[in-house]
C-alpha cells in the first residue's frame, strides 16, 4: 500500500517534472523570437528608416515620408511579434497531463485506502483496548463475555442445527 502510494507520488512528479519542461521551453522559444522581433525591429527601424526617408523625402516631403517609414517598420514588427505568438505547445502535452491526472486519481485512492485501513487498526486498537481493561477490571466477568458467551451460542446453533436434521 505505501508502495502504491510512493509509486503514485513518483510518477506524479515525473509528470509535472515534464509538463514544466515544456512549458518552459515554449516559453523560452517564444521570448527568443519575441527578442529577436526586437532586434529585427530595431536594426531594420533604423536602416529602413534612413533608406525609405531618403528614398520617399523626394515624392512625399520631409513630412509624409518618415510617417511612411514608421508604418512600414510597425507592420514588419508585428508580424515578426504575430510569428512568436503562433509558436504552439507540443502535442504530447496532453499526454503529460493525461498521466498527470491517473496519478492524481490513484493517489486520491491510495489515500483512501490507506485511511480506511488506520480506521479499521484504530477500531481494532480500541476493542483490544476495551478487552483488556474489561480484564484489568473484572476479569471473570470479561472471560465470560469474551469466551464464554460465543461458546454458549455455537453450542446452541449446533444444537438447533441437529434439531433441524432430526425428523
């Protein structure tokens, strides 16, 4: 039963150990692709945005034309950005949740079965507790009950038994 119930605990934490992993690294692929949407933003920001003012300033003006810029560089960056969002978990995620929760569930049974069995040794604790200061106290009387009155009454269901037999 303690087995059952360390076994249970073992491959509980394995789960969860596995389930952390994978969170951790979708996690650590989307900051890594988030960062360099950063670093992409930043250094294109800064060429694109001198090569398209320089190119634009002459159709458009000193005004419109870095607007222009600006707008090109947002749009790259948020689909740089739209790419480190759409990074997905594992599909054997599910398969780490689905362990995770057998182990959850036989745990809650070996917790059960365990506390049923310290009910039953705690009731039997408390007969033999009662028997012996039955004895400490009256030991004639507790003999009695204890051995004398179950004897009386298989002597009397054998009795009853025979009777029955008899035509």
């Amino acid at each position: 039963m303690i087995e059952d119930l360390m076994r249970d605990l073992r491959l509980l934490q394995r789960a969860d150990s596995l389930i952390a992993r994978w969170w951790l690294r979708v996690a650590a692929r989307r900051f890594a692709l988030a960062s360099f949407a950063g670093l992409v933003a930043l250094f294109g920001l800064a060429m694109a945005n001198l090569a398209g003012f320089r190119a634009v300033e002459g159709a458009l003006g000193p005004v419109w034309a870095p607007a222009v810029v600006a707008l090109a560089d947002l749009a790259l960056a948020a689909i740089v950005w739209r790419l480190a969002a759409a990074v997905k978990l594992d599909p054997a995620i599910d398969l780490a949740f689905d362990v995770r929760q057998m182990a959850v569930e036989a745990l809650e049974a070996d917790a059960r079965d365990l506390r049923a069995t310290v009910d039953a040794l705690g009731s039997q604790m408390r007969g033999v507790k009662e028997t012996v200061v039955g004895l400490a106290h009256d030991p004639f009387d507790a003999a009695a009950q204890q051995l004398l009155v179950p004897a009386v009454l298989s002597i009397l269901k054998g009795l009853r038994a025979r009777k029955e037999k008899a035509p």
